[in-house]
C-alpha cells in the first residue's frame, strides 16, 4: 500500500485511552494505538498527535458539578493531556518508534516547549509529534488545538479517530437508524450542528481548506486504509 498523504495530523479524544476501564488509561489500548500509528510511519508518513485529557477531566462539565472556575478547569483539563501524551510516547518507543512530546504549556522535565519549526523539523526527521496541553489557553478545545496545530505545521489533512464509523445524522450508539455521511461540506456540518468538531475548528479548518476525515480509529487497520487514501468515514472538505 501506498501512502495517499505525506503529512497528518491525528486527534484523538482522551477517550480513546479507556479501553475496560471507566476512568484513566488502559495500557493495552495505548499498545493498540501504537501499534496503527507505527504502521503507517513505516510508509514514511509525517505523524502528528493532539491528544484530549477527558479520561480523567473534562473541564467544562467538572467546571458547572463544582462550581469551579471555568478557566481553571480548562487548565486541569490540558494538564490531563500531558498524562495521555506520555503514555502514548511509552507506547510508541515500546514498539520502537521515536518520538517526541511537545507542550503549549512548559514543563522542562516532561516535554518540550511547542515551536512551530521544531515540531515539523521533528517530522522531518520522521518523528512522531505528540502535542499536549491543547493551545495552552482556557476556553478553547483539544479540536481547536487539533486544527491549529494542523495548519501551523502544514499537514495535509485532519484525521480525526472516534469510536464510530464516521459523522451521522444522530447519535448511532443512541439511534439505531441513524444514518451515516460519507462526504460533508464544512458549511454543511455547522449547519446540521452535527458537532463531531467545535465550530471554531470547524471554521479554522475552513478559511484554510484543510480537509477532515472523521472515521473508527480502533478497528485495526483503519488509519493504514485512511492514509492511503480510502474514504472508509466521513470526508469534510
């Protein structure tokens, strides 16, 4: 197989690290994760990460359960996905893949600080790039995070990994008659309010014509068919 794209950017939620368990980090799905990312750096494909931290706090629902303040529920939430990055970068360097964790929020110790020209310098290099701590500001999303960091670093097009197929007209776990899109105009899904993506990253990624594939990140393989091209979930362009 070859490889359709020569850079990604793949956000996954912090959700994605459950696995069995209702709260924290399953190491075996980290494990799974390493395992579709290390196959397709093996075509030579520049990999990029934004990882979510909801696994262990969500900041907007925690902010309204505690009566907390918003933007210092944000901060634990980018907190948290330095938590998921590190694990993720264990994962990875497990199965011998380097790579590197960079932070909007500095922490010497764990990880680097977030530089545009290192980070593709990185990729160059065929590192894999992990990047934590969202935009390093409170109210904006690891989505936003996904889709800045997508267009600061040139990718050619914005995977996002979920749990389901693809974007559909309703919930599909909820609605069994649900029906899913295969493509989507960005206007399209700000319209619907099918909300797989914040507005704000939604429009990010069109004034600057990024395109997005939403599509099941944990059937084995699937990232592999994405990156080579086939439509297997929703495109957004």
């Amino acid at each position: 197989m070859k490889a359709k794209y020569k850079r990604i950017l793949l956000k996954l939620s912090g959700e994605a690290f459950l696995g069995k368990y209702s709260h924290g980090i399953d190491t075996s799905v980290c494990a799974h994760l390493a395992k579709q990312i290390k196959d397709i750096v093996k075509l030579g494909v520049e990999t990029a990460l934004v990882v979510g931290g909801g696994n262990i706090f969500r900041g907007v629902p925690r902010s309204k359960e505690f009566q907390m303040e918003r933007a210092v529920a944000d901060y634990m939430g980018m907190l948290a996905t330095v938590l998921n990055g590190l694990a993720l970068q264990n994962a990875l360097e497990n199965q011998g893949v380097p790579t590197r964790v960079m932070t909007a929020i500095q922490m010497h110790q764990v990880a680097e600080p977030y530089i545009p020209r290192r980070a593709i310098r990185h990729l160059e290099k065929k590192r894999v790039v992990i990047f934590v701590a969202g935009t390093g500001n409170p109210y904006f999303t690891t989505d936003t995070a996904s889709a800045l960091r997508g267009v600061e670093i040139d990718v050619d097009i914005l995977l996002k990994g979920t749990k389901v197929d693809g974007v559909y007209c309703s919930d599909p776990l909820k609605n069994k008659n649900a029906k899913m899109f295969k493509k989507l105009t960005y206007m399209e899904v700000i319209n619907k309010e099918l909300k797989i993506m914040d507005t704000t990253a939604i429009s990010l990624c069109k004034e600057n014509k990024l395109p997005i594939e939403v599509f099941n990140f944990m059937k084995p393989g699937n990232l592999k068919k994405v990156v080579c091209g086939q439509n297997i979930g929703t495109f957004i362009k």
